[in-house]
C-alpha cells in the first residue's frame, strides 16, 4: 500500500462507516481523489464490500496500558528516605503492551489498542510495537495527555519496593471512542483487557462483546474492583492473590480458601480462573479441572512483567485449542524465561526458548480434589 492508503486504511479502522467527503477533509485532499484511493484499495482486495469493510487477517486484541518503564536498581541493600547508589533502567511497559509483545513473540498475530500522548515516548512506543510485529492501527494519539510512564524503586533482590504510575492518557479511551471500533473487535477469536481502563469502558466492552471470549488482568487491588459487577460476563480472570480477595471479599490463607475461591469464580460465572501465588505457581479452576503449576527458574534476574507473560500463555493456548495442562505449562515457561532477563520481556522470547525453558525449570502440574486442606499457601 502506499503511504496515503495507509492514512486511509487507518480511519476506516476507526470508523468503517466513514463518508468519502469527511475523508477528504480529515485527509486535506479532494473527495475525488479519496474516491480514487478507495477503488484502489478496492482492486487490491483490502476494501471490500459497502461500510468499508477490511479483509483483515483474524488478530487477537489486546486493550489496554502502555507505557515508558523507569526502574531503579541500588548497588546495595536498599536505604530508605536517602538516596541509593545504583542504576536505572528505561524499557517500554504497560501491561496491555506487554502481553501483545509477548504474543507475538510467540507467534500469534495480535493488534494493541491503547492511548499514547502526542510525543517522543508515544511515537517509541508505536514504532516498537509496530517493528515486533504488533498492529497499532487502532491505538489512540492523544494532544492532551503525555504518554504515560512508571517508575519503579526495587530493592537489591530486584523485588519492587514502590512504584508510582500516571496513567491520565487512558481516561480518553472512551465508550464512544470504543464504540467505533466494534466492527473490528466483534471479530477477534479473543479480547483481552487489562484494569488500566476506565470502568465505564469495561463495562460498556464486556456487554456489547457478548460472543467474544474476554480475558481480564485487574492489574492491581485497586483497579481490580472495576470488575467485580461484571464478572458473570468475563471468560478467563488471572488475578494475584491479593486482587482475588478484593474482587471476591474474603481471605486466602490456606488450599482450602484457594479452591473456595476458585469455586465462587466459577459460580459467578466465569470460565476459567487463574491465581498467581507468587514463588508457589499459579493456582487454576476451569469448569472440569483443578490444580496448582509450579516450577523453579533456573535463575532470577527480574520478576517484573512474569505475570505479564504468563497471560500471553493462556492467550496463546486458548486461541490453539490446546488442553489445560498444556496451555499453563507453556505460560508458566513463559514468565520462566522472562525472568531470565533485566528486561520485561526476554529479547530473544520465542516458542522454541519456551518449550527448552519448561523442560530445564521442571514446571508441573499438582491437580487438586475438592477436599478439606489447610495447608498454609
């Protein structure tokens, strides 16, 4: 495609039911020559149909947070209230952004729908993403609110001791904004979103999405209460510990609160649970199975993005079709090699690295029976 059928394609990615004349001024060209790039696209199989309709090929969406990651390491035992010797690290983040690298580091073809500012960093992260094989056309430019950015202070141990995030660019991914996309997103196999949307936003997408598979990352214990009146709608829900206690409103102690757990998920209606337990694997409940994944890394540089990565795996294997001890192996090998890495996402992630690191790390599945257990987790 040429670079002004590419501008074209984009906003009818945007609005399928867009005028030639509103292309034309948007566009700053003539409504003639609009007519003519559309025939064009035509001819090319890439417009078809009234609407505007793209032949596209089938992605996986992604919705959610991107961001610039600023981490700071220090040389030694972490001091708090003075300043640390150490270093500092700039990656590209956000948990939305981070899962679709991750698929498509994998292999699968994934779109990014997200809101970046107007400015350095947006641009970075759009060329990035684009460069990894990720489709932006979708992601939102905003003149109003800087790309958002996280700052993370983490200890010797590399464990995260304080963070804070601005976040304000995603305000602007709207219901209305969304609502011109659902052309596109009612045909995804699968839709993922994370807690950094707006509530309303949420809302609005798991009911209009009715057929569409939606997997959920709260994120957080805060933003994990976006979801808790809308859980009857989501397929798949992976929070940590904490956030499953807040969306929930009781307290994991023991295996045997984990299953309780696990059973009220599915009695609200969800398909699959997965609760991340930290270094003790990744508790999961499906309508048939039960069980905890563990494994043990060969080496820990930094946790930061495993969860991340393990998200990406349950995409991956839900969007195969493979069985669930496969598809949580593979995402427990997943966050394995990233945290092989001072980087979010390993740079060399791939299938094969995956499958090498499952085998190395031993990662296994216990199965569980609904039976009383007060083992302390």
């Amino acid at each position: 495609m040429t670079k002004r059928e590419k501008e074209i394609v984009s906003h009818l990615r945007e609005n399928p039911l867009i005028s030639q004349e509103e292309l034309a001024e948007i566009l700053g060209i003539s409504r003639s020559s609009v007519g003519v790039h559309i025939g064009n696209l035509m001819k090319k199989g890439i417009v078809k149909g009234k609407g505007y309709i793209l032949q596209d090929e089938i992605r996986t969406l992604i919705i959610g947070g991107a961001n610039i990651d600023l981490e700071g390491f220090p040389l030694n035992p972490l001091r708090l209230n003075d300043s640390n010797p150490g270093s500092i690290r700039t990656t590209y983040g956000g948990v939305g952004r981070n899962i679709a690298e991750n698929l498509s580091r994998v292999g699968v073809e994934v779109g990014l729908i997200t809101s970046v500012g107007n400015d350095d960093y947006g641009r970075k992260i759009i060329d990035h993403a684009h460069n990894i094989g990720i489709d932006t056309d979708l992601v939102e430019r905003s003149n109003s609110h800087p790309t958002s950015a996280y700052v993370a202070i983490l200890d010797e141990n590399h464990d995260m001791k304080v963070a804070i995030s601005q976040m304000d660019v995603m305000r602007e991914l709207t219901p209305e904004r969304i609502m011109r996309k659902l052309s596109i997103l009612n045909k995804a196999p699968l839709l993922c979103i994370d807690g950094n949307l707006r509530e309303d936003t949420i809302e609005f997408l798991v009911k209009q999405l009715k057929s569409t598979p939606v997997f959920v990352d709260p994120v957080s214990t805060t933003y994990a209460k976006k979801f808790s009146g809308v859980l009857h709608l989501i397929h798949t829900i992976k929070p940590n510990k904490s956030e499953a206690e807040q969306l929930l409103d009781i307290r994991i102690r023991t295996k045997n609160d984990l299953q309780s757990a696990g059973r009220m998920f599915i009695k609200h209606g969800v398909k699959q649970v997965f609760i991340s337990l930290g270094d003790k694997g990744v508790y999961f409940k499906t309508l048939k199975e039960e069980g905890i994944v563990k494994g043990t890394p060969r080496k820990i540089i930094s946790v930061t993005g495993a969860g991340d990565g393990f998200m990406a795996g349950l995409i991956n294997g839900f969007i195969k079709n493979w069985q669930i001890n496969k598809t949580v192996c593979f995402a427990q090998g997943i966050s394995h090699v990233n945290m092989l890495s001072p980087f979010t996402i390993h740079p060399e992630l791939s299938a094969e690295l995956v499958e090498k690191e499952m085998k190395i790390s031993k990662v296994t599945i216990e199965f569980l029976k609904e039976e009383d257990n007060n083992e302390e987790i």
